[in-house]
C-alpha cells in the first residue's frame, strides 16, 4: 500500500468460530422479527433514541468516506402535515395515472393507496438525503462518490439500529420526492432517498401476508 497516515486497528474483537456461528443466528432471527408497518401510534418516542440510531447510521462504510448523506428528522406537527399534503398529492398522481397496470398489481398485496395518514400520526419522519457534493469537510464544493451505494447503506444500518432500539419504521418513498428539499430546506445538490416513518405500531396493526413471505438463502445466494 502507498503512505498514508495510519493508525492501529482497535476494538476488532475476534470471536470464536461456535460463538460466531451461535451469534450470526442470533442476530439473523432478531433481523427476521422486523417488520415494515402502516399503522402507526403517536406515542412519543425521545429524540435521544433517534439521535443514537443516527450515529449508528452514520458509521456506514462511504465512497471515499465522504459520508454523503443528510437526515432531516421532521418531529414538528405542522411539518409533519405539508409533507402529507405534499406526499398524497404525488401519491395520488401516481396511483391514478403514473404507475401503470403492472406496478399497480405488484402493489395490490400490499393494500397501499394515496391515504398516507401515518405522515401526520407518526411522531418522528426522518427524510434521507444524499449529497452530490461537499466532502468530509461539507464544503458544498468537492465531488462525492457512490452517493445512492453509500445512502442505501446508511439507511440499512438505520433500519436496523431503530429496530434494536425497539422502534418500527415504514420505507416510505412518494413518487417524486422532489417537495422534501423545499419542506426541509435542503439544497438542490441533494437527493431525497427515501422518506423513514418511525415510531410504534398501533394498537391492533396489521401487517399484508406478502410481506412474510422471504426468498429462502438457497433462492438469494450461489457458493462458488
Ligand atoms: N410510493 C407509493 C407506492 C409504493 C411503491 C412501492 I415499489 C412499494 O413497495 C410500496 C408503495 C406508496 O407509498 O404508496
């Protein structure tokens, strides 16, 4: 490898191979449990626990380690309720004309509509941005890389980390999207990736049988 400033690995922890086998499962079945839902409560959820779940995102492996990602986290009820109004006008304009026959079809297992109710009741949204440009410095100025790579992780791991914390969440993403820079006042250099509804289920929710189930690893993997 060429120079470059370094310093020792820290905190690898080396797990034995049982352990490792006992532990991969564990957190597989924890991950199993997961699940995407509708109908939220609006009981409240402390901002210090999204703050946390945020830090965990953040530690995602990123193009260059420019971390380009931004998460507008949307608490305030008002708020909260222009992107509802925003996201059921795109939403209706997608159900109605843009998505087609067979994306509606794909669509009918899931019971989704134009109604996003879940954007006024929810206590938390976190809008995800990526960002075509500043850096790890956030200079605005130098060119980003593998920005959607990089945000998807990040998400991924946000997902995952709101979900050990107990939280549910909604992979919400109205069709466009373009309102969600206006509303949080985000510049035209980023790129809303996905809208996150969090909070805990309603009382009584549901969830579409479809979405049980999972392709099975022998469907999803080859071993060469
Ligand atoms: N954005 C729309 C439609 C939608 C599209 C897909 I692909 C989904 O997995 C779920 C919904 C909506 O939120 O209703």
């Amino acid at each position: 490898m060429k120079q470059h400033d370094k310093v020792p690995l820290t905190g690898f922890a080396d797990v034995a191979s049982d352990e490792m086998v006992l532990r991969a499962r564990q957190f597989r079945d924890f991950m199993k449990s997961r699940r995407t839902i509708r109908d939220f409560s609006d009981r409240p959820v402390p901002r210090e626990a999204i703050e946390a779940c945020i830090e965990a995102a953040a530690t995602a492996p990123s193009g260059a380690n420019h971390q380009p990602w931004h998460f507008a986290v949307i608490g305030s009820p008002d708020l909260k309720h222009r992107i509802r109004e925003a996201a059921e006008k795109e939403e209706r304009a997608f159900y109605a004309e843009k998505a087609g026959t067979e994306w509606l079809a794909a669509l009918e297992p899931l019971g989704t509509d134009p109604e996003k109710p879940f954007l006024d009741i929810a206590p938390w949204l976190i809008a995800i941005f990526g960002q075509k440009k500043g850096g790890i410095e956030n200079d605005g100025q130098q060119k980003n890389y593998y920005v959607t790579e990089s945000v998807g992780i990040a998400t991924g791991l946000l997902i995952a980390a709101l979900h050990s914390a107990g939280l549910a969440t909604l992979t919400h993403t109205p069709n466009p999207m373009g309102f969600l820079n206006e509303i949080c006042g985000r510049p035209k250099s980023e790129r809303a990736f996905v809208l996150l509804v969090v909070g805990y289920p309603a009382e009584g929710a549901t969830v579409p049988k479809h979405a049980l189930r999972k392709k099975p690893l022998s469907a999803i993997s080859s071993w060469l």
